[in-house]
C-alpha cells in the first residue's frame, strides 16, 4: 500500500508539472525590468560570480542582507554564489551554506507576500524551489523534492502571470521542461503519455539567455548543455565560444564545457589543451577536487594518445592513478558523465594499450 502510495502522488505531482508552454512575442529590442530595490548591488555580484571571484560576491551579498534583513533576495544570490562555486570547482564544501540560505530565502519570501504583489518576491522564492529540489532529489529525496518542484513552477508561473517581462523566470521553466524528459527515467517509464519538451524548453532558456535581467550568465551556460544534450553539438559550440569571447574574465564551467564539446568532435589538440589549463587552475586550489583533476589527467592522456604522443599520454595516465587515491566524494561532486570509479576504469584501460 505504501509503495502504490508513492507511485500515486510522485504520478500526480508529474502530470501536474506542466509548466508554461507558450513562448511570448518579444519585441526584438525588449529587455527585461530590473528589481528596482536591489539592481546596482545584485548586478556587481553576478558578474563576480560569473568571474569565479565567489568571495567578493558574497561579500556584496553578505551587505545586502544587512541591509534588507528580511527581504529573499540577498539569500537567493548567496544561493546562487554558493552553487556556482560548488558545481563550476566540482566540491560540496559550502552545502549547508547553500541549503542554509535556500530554506531563508523560501521562509522570507513566504512571509512578505502575504501582505505584497511584488512579482519578483515569486521569483525568487520560485528559483530557490527549485535550488531545493534539485538538491533533494540529487540526495533521492524524491517525494519532497516533486513537491518542491511543483511549488517553484508554480511560482514562476505567477511571477510571469503578473508581470510577462520577468523573463528570468524562463531559465527555470525552460530547464525544468527540457530535463523533465531527457532525464527523468521515472517520467520516462510511468508517465510515458506526457509529450517530449526539451525543444519548448531550449526555447525558454534562450529567452532568458537574451532578455533575462540577472540569469543571462547562467542561462547561456545551460543552454550551451541542453543544446549539446539535444544533439546540437555544433550550436551548442557556438554558443559557448561566443561567450567565452564575449566575458571579461570566464568561468571555469565554460572552459569545461567548452572543453568537452571539443571532445565530441574529436578536435584532439584542443581538448588537450584546454583541459591542461583547466588543471592549472584546480591544482594548489583552496578547495580540491581531486576527482575533477583525475578526469582531466585521463583527457589530457587520451587526446595525447589519440595524437600519438604516447610518453605523454602514459605519463597523465600515471598521474591520473595517482591522484585517484585522494578522492573523497564527501567533499567532491562526481561528474555528470563518469563516476570516480568509471574514470579510474578509463585510466587503466587506456593505460594498457600504451
């Protein structure tokens, strides 16, 4: 009974999670409104988070709650920082920061609209939902994490109900409409009848990406995943070269994706490349990855050997065996593509054929 319970509600949170599937007409030179309470401060931080300089915007952050002790919005970028930080350096070092300033964020936020119409309050209690249930179902908090889900949806959906300029809050609904499908095995299986949205999803995450106030960053950088998940590696490429080129001082994240698109294409001398700067940057890092150091030691080996550098290609082998030991996953996150295990396997797989 209690299983056919749960079948039950995750079936009907899922069939209910049909989020905004109209794109808007938008004037060619729209721009989204800006939070008038909070726009100088909240643009400095962003563009600090999107520079790696992680301190300095929480920082600005850390001011702004100061200031505005019970508003969300200072909680929401914090969150932002913190996960940024954590998913860019592959580390979970700043977890109970982060879920710390969710839940106050959610709380804050909860509390002001009883008595306000401010339709930013929804997107930011909306975004942090949905910050929550990414992290609970990634802990296989699957029931809470749905709800969560539901809720943040919800919320965008109202904050673009109230005021259809708010185009940030297609970042959430885009990714939730793409991943719902091209990831959720649950869906998937149970809930086969719900149509295929990744393509309305890419859409959404393009508007927030062109017109968004203060998720162009992020945006760019998820649209350059979903575009690469889709099957559009060349745009995908595109997209993340031309921001690349276009940012003052890039994010590891993009040189990563970047990286791994020119994996796809088998562009050998780039990938190894790119991903020995990469580890320039991770080595002697505050914050280790060890597990991020292994999978570029294995690139760095494979693009060698596919280029017939084979002393090269054994010596990262070796390192990358090396390095290995160190791994703690309590502080690490794996890859998206490869466990810690799967990468060792990799290692010691091409280590035999050279």
């Amino acid at each position: 009974m209690q299983r056919f319970f749960v079948f039950t509600t995750l079936l009907i949170l899922v069939s209910n999670l049909l989020a905004f599937e109209e794109l808007p007409q938008i004037p060619q030179n729209a721009k989204a409104p800006t939070d008038p309470q909070f726009h100088e401060p909240l643009s400095r931080g962003i563009n600090l988070v999107f520079q790696d300089k992680f301190k300095e915007a929480l920082a600005i952050f850390d001011s702004l709650e100061n200031e505005f002790p019970n508003h969300p919005a200072p909680h929401f970028f914090k969150s932002a920082v913190y996960q940024n930080w954590m998913k860019g350096y592959r580390i979970q070092t700043f977890q109970k920061e982060l879920e710390g300033n969710v839940n106050s964020a959610i709380e804050k936020g909860k509390r002001l609209m009883q008595g306000s119409q401010d339709s930013w309050l929804n997107f930011y209690v909306g975004a942090c939902l949905g910050y929550r249930a990414f992290f609970k179902i990634r802990q296989k908090k699957w029931i809470s994490g749905f709800i969560d889900a539901s809720n943040g949806i919800e919320n965008l959906e109202i904050a673009l109900e109230n005021q259809p300029d708010i185009y940030d809050s297609y970042f959430g609904l885009g990714s939730y409409n793409y991943w719902r499908t091209a990831r959720s095995k649950f869906i998937q299986i149970f809930a086969f009848w719900l149509a295929d949205k990744r393509e309305i999803g890419v859409e959404q995450i393009k508007i927030a990406a062109n017109y968004g106030a203060y998720s162009r960053d992020g945006a760019i950088l998820a649209l350059t995943r979903v575009l690469w998940d889709f099957g559009k590696q060349e745009e995908a490429l595109e997209t993340i070269e031309n921001y690349i080129a276009n940012s003052p001082k890039p994010p590891l994240d993009a040189f990563y994706k970047r990286a791994k698109l020119y994996l796809y294409l088998s562009q050998w001398d780039k990938v190894e490349t790119e991903f020995e700067q990469i580890l320039s940057r991770l080595e002697n890092y505050e914050f280790p990855s060890y597990n991020f150091q292994v999978e570029c030691k294995y690139l760095i080996a494979k693009a060698a050997f596919e280029q017939g550098k084979k002393a090269k290609a054994k010596k990262n082998c070796d390192e990358g065996l090396e390095l290995a030991a160190k791994i703690n996953l309590k502080n690490e996150l794996e890859s998206v593509f490869q466990s810690s295990e799967e990468l060792v396997e990799l290692l010691k797989e091409l280590r035999s054929k050279i």
